[in-house]
C-alpha cells in the first residue's frame, strides 16, 4: 500500500517533466500576456476567456510555428508534441 501513496506524487512530477504541460504552461503565458497588454489598452480588464479566444484567432498559429522552429534549432524536434503539429 505505500507504493500507492507515492504514486500521485510520481505522476505530478511525470506530468510537469512532460512536452505536453510545458507547452501548455508556455501558451498559457503567452495568453495572460495578450491579456494584460489588451486590458492595458482598451483601459479595463478584458478577461481571460475573451484574451485566450483573440489570442488564438490572432495569434496563435504564428506563435506555435515559431516556437516549433525555435525548438528546432535547439535540438528538440524530436519531441512528439512536435511531430503531431506537423
């Protein structure tokens, strides 16, 4: 039974390690940022929702394929996030 103790602690960390939660995370940013250079300009608080939907219509596409050709050049085109996006 101890083993089931540290098996949620193993699979957070599992989690955190992966290509496809750092992706997450980094895209995440990148929307709170649109968020709060929007909300800055418009001079209220646009929401998430709202910034994540203008982010994706705007953005995002140029956004992945940069990052997709930055981690390229870094040495990891191997990762499968990377393979499936192309």
């Amino acid at each position: 039974m101890s083993s089931s103790v540290h098996e949620p602690a193993n699979s957070r960390e599992f989690v955190k390690q992966s290509s496809l939660y750092q992706e997450f995370l980094a895209e995440r940013e990148e929307i709170l940022k649109h968020k709060w250079l929007e909300s800055e300009r418009l001079g209220y608080d646009i929401g998430f929702e709202r910034a994540l939907l203008d982010w994706i219509r705007k953005h995002r596409e140029g956004w992945r394929a940069a990052r997709r050709q930055q981690q390229q050049g870094a040495g990891v085109a191997g990762s499968p996030v990377l393979q499936e996006r192309k």
